[in-house]
C-alpha cells in the first residue's frame, strides 16, 4: 500500500480557455470563446470545497485561458478565500482597471501574476502575438502596484530570450513586483512547433548557470520554473538551498485541474490522472496510477532514472513526454549521471 503523499502547496485551476491574446506559446491553446465542456460554477465550487479538505489548504492559481475573462470569477475566488484556501490569480493583465483591483482585493485574493516575456516591447509583443500588450502589461503593473495588490512577474523562456532573463527580473523589479519566476518553455500546446533545441542542451546550462550566479544581486524573490535542473546546477555552484523544494513538483507538491475538470501533475504534461467530475481530487491526488509513477525513482528510465540528483531535480517530465515517455530523460539536461560515468569508465 503506497503511503499517503504530503498535500500539495499548489493547486492550478484552469478556469477557462477563453483568453483576449493569441500567445504563441500558449500550453492552453486559449480560444476566443468558453469550451462547452468547461466547468460550470456549481462544478467549480465543489471543487473549491473538496481542494479546502487537504490539510493544510493549498494555494490555489485560477488560471486560464484569461480568467478575468470568465464570469464570476471573482465569486470562486472569494469562496476559495472563505473556506481558507489561499487564492492567487494568474493573468495576463490587459483587462485590469482600478474598480477591477478594488474587486480583487474584496475577494481575498493575495497575489496575482502577470505574464512578461521580455524586457521591451519587441520582445514581448512578439512572444504575446499582439502589438501594444508590453504597454498593457506595464499597465497593468502600475494599476496593480497603485492598488497596493502584491504582484509577481512570470515569464516564459525560450531560446529567444533567455539570455535577456536577468533584464526581465530587473523591469519585474522595477515595476514594482514582489517576485519573478521564468517558466522554461515546454514544447505543448501552441508551443509544440517552437524550437526549444536550439541552443540545447549546453546552451540552457550556460543560461541557466549564469542566472544562478546572478541570483543574488536580482534583490527580489526569483524562482526558475520547470527549469528542474537549476536545482542541480544551483548544488554544483555551492549555492542550494536545501527549502527551495524539488525541481519538479509535477504530480507530487503540485496539482493541474483542466477546463473540463481532468487532472494533470502540471499543465504542460497532457496525460489524465483522474477527473473532479467523477472522482475526488484528494483521492486522485493521493492514488492515481500516474502521480504514483511519477513520485518513484524506481520508474525512471535513462539518465534521470540513475541520477544522483533526482531527488532535487527529476527533469521535466513534460518535456520528456514530448519526446515520446514520459519518465525518460530531461531532453534540454546535459548533466552525466556519475553511474554512467563510472559504467563508461570501466567498459
Ligand atoms: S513536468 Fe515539467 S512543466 Fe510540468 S511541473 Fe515538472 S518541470 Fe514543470
Ligand atoms: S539527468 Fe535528469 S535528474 Fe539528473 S540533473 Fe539532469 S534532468 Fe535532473
């Protein structure tokens, strides 16, 4: 019998697909219009009541699509708050304004996210697929900041941008936000065609490697996101620490509720553990075949099975899945695992 996992701290609720931008990398494949089989509010307070049952609560992301663009949204959101969990509100920021902010800070919410993806307007507007939203983000920025609604920045890095990543944290900082996390493109959804082998795998480590050594001068909380091998690279540096968690929490720290109510171990893997319409997510959570395999070293086949380092970093299981298994190797790693090594050595 598997013992009960830890609850997860997270918890992502995609509220809606419906989403005002056309971003090229959109995981969600965002439409103009609600799907049909999304779920309906009754639906989406159960499962508000049945996430309060973890203990301790989770915080809970209502994302999207846009979930500004989902309506009652803020309902959900102040129900969440009155059952105890801690609500946060993931957004792409153009359709804020002042009375809109005083709404989020009725409903209890207690931070929001912004999405940048780049330090100008170049960059960004042509990640995002439509001109004038750097502005609208900006914007955004400063309605929030003058709202006095606690802010992060999250960002999605390609070969594009990575290395403009330390001036990405630096506007999120001036801006006015409390933090800065950057995603590491996953090739699912819109982005399955975009090109994340271009300057792998060396090119990410030297990335991610001189983000590591510019962490500590950024003066704001910084995360790197399914990004798991920072956590290698951070313990190669001297510089981890040992709270920051394990890389992945894909299934095991960290849940994914569809529109229609399927549950993922994150929003870039689309393979199904279970669904809140016909079974209870603390049960799917705890039990699920998938989360199951996934929270087993034992399961792991390639490098990140024999890796010294998977307990800290696990590869990212979404970009292993898109090249064909899912507990295969972290495509965009090139860490050798010291057994490989030592099996070369003596072959
Ligand atoms: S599988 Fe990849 S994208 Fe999903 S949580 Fe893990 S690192 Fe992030
Ligand atoms: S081989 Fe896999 S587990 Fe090891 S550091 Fe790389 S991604 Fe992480």
């Amino acid at each position: 019998m598997p013992k009960t996992p830890a609850p997860p701290r997270l918890v992502a609720w995609e509220t809606t697909r419906a989403c005002n931008l056309a971003c090229h990398h959109c995981r969600a494949e965002a439409v103009t219009e609600p799907l049909p089989d999304e779920l309906g509010y009754e639906e989406g307070a159960r499962l508000l009541r049945q996430l309060s049952e973890f203990s301790p609560p989770p915080f809970v992301i209502l994302s999207g699509g846009e979930p500004l663009m989902r309506e009652g949204i803020l309902d959900l959101a102040a129900l969440g708050t009155s059952l105890g969990l801690r609500m946060l509100l993931s957004t792409n920021g153009t359709l804020l304004t002042s009375g809109l902010c005083q709404k989020i800070r009725d409903s209890g919410i207690k931070r929001l996210s912004l999405s940048l993806d780049g330090p100008d307007a170049t960059t960004h507007d042509d990640l995002r697929g439509v001109p004038g939203s750097f502005d609208a983000v900006t914007r955004a920025a400063a309605l929030l900041a003058e709202a006095g609604l606690p802010f992060q920045i999250n960002s999605t890095i390609t070969p594009g941008n990575i290395f403009e990543t330390s001036r990405i944290a630096g506007l999120a900082r001036d801006l006015g936000a409390v933090a800065c996390h950057v995603f590491l493109l996953v090739p699912t959804g819109r982005a399955r065609d975009m090109e994340t082998d271009g300057i792998a795998p060396d090119g990410y480590e030297s990335a991610l490697r001189e983000l590591k050594l510019a962490e500590p001068f950024l003066q704001m909380e910084f995360k790197a996101t399914c990004a798991p091998q920072y956590q290698r690279i951070a313990c190669e540096l001297g510089m981890h620490q040992p709270r920051s968690g394990k890389g992945c929490l894909g299934g095991n720290g960290f849940m994914f509720v569809g529109h229609d109510g399927m549950v993922a171990a994150c929003g870039y893997l689309p393979l199904s553990a279970g669904s809140v319409r016909e079974s209870h997510p603390v049960e799917v959570y705890a039990r699920s075949p998938l989360f199951l395999a996934l929270r087993d070293k034992s399961n792991y086949r390639g490098k990140c099975g024999s890796c010294e380092y998977w307990e800290i970093c696990g590869g990212c299981r979404a970009r292993a899945h898109a090249k064909g298994d899912y507990l295969g190797p972290e495509p965009l790693c090139p860490h050798e695992p010291a057994s490989i090594r030592r099996r070369a050595s003596h072959a």
